[in-house]
C-alpha cells in the first residue's frame, strides 16, 4: 500500500507536524459535524438545552487533547516502525473482521477503563472535569484532563500491538469512533425512536445513551454499544427528546 510506504520513509521530524495536522483536522471535522447535528436537529430532537456559550476552559483543554493525541500518533508510528505493531495491506474477509475485534474491543477495553475510574479516587481528579459539563456540548468530546486522554489512546496503543489489524479496518474504526464521539456530545438525538426497539440498532450507543451518563453518571459506560452495560447491570434508558422550549419530562 503506498500510504504505508510513505510512512515508512517519513523522518521523525517530518512526521510529527504532519501528525498534528491530521489531529487538528480530525478535531475540526468533528467540531463542524457536531455543532451541523445541533443545527439540522436541536429545534426538535433535542436532549437538553444546545449552543451554551464555549467557555475558555473548553478550549485549553481541547487544545491539550489535540497536543497529546498528537503524541500518541506519533507513538504509534514510532512502534510501527520498530515493529511492536503490525498493520495488514490485504484487502479480504480480513477488513470486516478486523473492524469488528477493534469495534467490539476497543468498546470493552473503554467500558473497563470508564467504569474503574469512576469508581477509584482518580475520579475526583481527573474524569470529574469532564463531567463539569452535564449537557455536553460538540467540543465537549475534547474537553478530558491530559491522564484520561493518555489513558485512552495507550488503550488503543495496546490492542494494536496485540491484533495485526489491516490499514483499512484502522481507518474505518477511528472514523467510526470520532462519529461515535461527536454523537455522544451533540445534545441532540438523529436517531428515530424507533430504534430502541430494533433487535440490532437498539443496542448502539447513541447520542441519548451517552447523554443520560452525563445526568446520571452511575449508568452508561459504554461508547459504541450499551451490550456491556446491558451484562454488567449499568445500562439506564436514554432520556427523551424534546421540542424547542419544551421541558424534559
């Protein structure tokens, strides 16, 4: 795969401002994809008052998590190259499977790692920051103190060292969780209600799921799917939407 073989070539000089533009405009594209579900949906799918004022807090944090996530770019690059981590070039069977360990995986891997700091003394120093917001916003998704946002993408750093995952499977699930992300900070519900009601869709973790742990932060510690929270007895009903002025009931 050429893209692969580019990297190979790159200097460590040469790959880190790189690194960091593609994190900039991965945060971007989120902040322009969030703040475009509040527009298309807050008059009328809305789960809690959208558009709050972003505060100067807001965005040094954000800032932070774009610098450190940089760096873990650029960690996993690093142990690419030394060969700690195998990326596949095939294009098979392989793609499909892959993004479904990384899916279901990395959901498992998050949920422990959600769950155990909510419940150990780090909460009040560090994922407490992040719950300051109890309606997040878009930019919210950023908004993590620096130990949580490394303790994630190590996460992240490890099942790639355990699983030769191929290129392309890589790329479909670190757009599948920004889109995660953004979802869960939007304010707002896309999704038809109806969903809660499918034997599959039902059990994504949608934009409601994750808002009611902002609420309720005893429940929903689940990213992409409510399954492990569903097992573990955590898992609560997404609040519902409501219109424009309407109060949640």
């Amino acid at each position: 795969m050429q893209l692969l073989a580019f990297f190979k070539t790159l200097s460590w000089q040469a790959a880190l401002p790189l690194f960091l533009a593609e994190n900039l405009l991965v945060l971007l594209l989120a902040l322009g994809f969030g703040y475009l579900l509040q527009a298309a949906f807050g008059r009328r799918r809305a789960l809690g008052p959208v558009h709050h004022p972003i505060s100067g807090q807001e965005i040094r944090l954000a800032t932070a998590t774009l610098l450190i996530n940089t760096g873990i770019t650029f960690a996993g690059f690093w142990l690419w190259r030394q060969g700690f981590i195998t990326i596949r070039e095939e294009l098979s069977y392989r793609v499909l499977l892959d993004f479904g360990v990384l899916f279901i995986g990395m959901d498992l891997l998050m949920y422990v790692f959600h769950y155990a700091i909510h419940h150990s003394p780090l909460y009040r120093w560090v994922h407490a920051l992040h719950h300051e917001y109890a309606e997040p916003q878009p930019i919210d998704l950023f908004v993590l103190h620096p130990i949580e946002t490394v303790g994630f993408g190590s996460l992240w750093l490890l099942l790639m060292a355990v699983y030769p995952a191929t290129f392309l499977a890589i790329f479909a699930y670190l757009t599948v969780n920004v889109f995660f992300g953004v979802l869960g900070h939007s304010g707002v519900e896309p999704f038809p209600s109806a969903w809660d009601r499918s034997p599959l869709f039902k059990y994504l973790g949608s934009s409601g799921f994750h808002f009611q742990h902002h609420q309720d932060d005893s429940h929903n510690f689940g990213f992409y799917t409510s399954i492990w929270d569903r097992l573990f007895g955590t898992f609560a009903p997404s609040p519902p939407v409501r219109k424009e002025g309407m109060a949640l009931k």
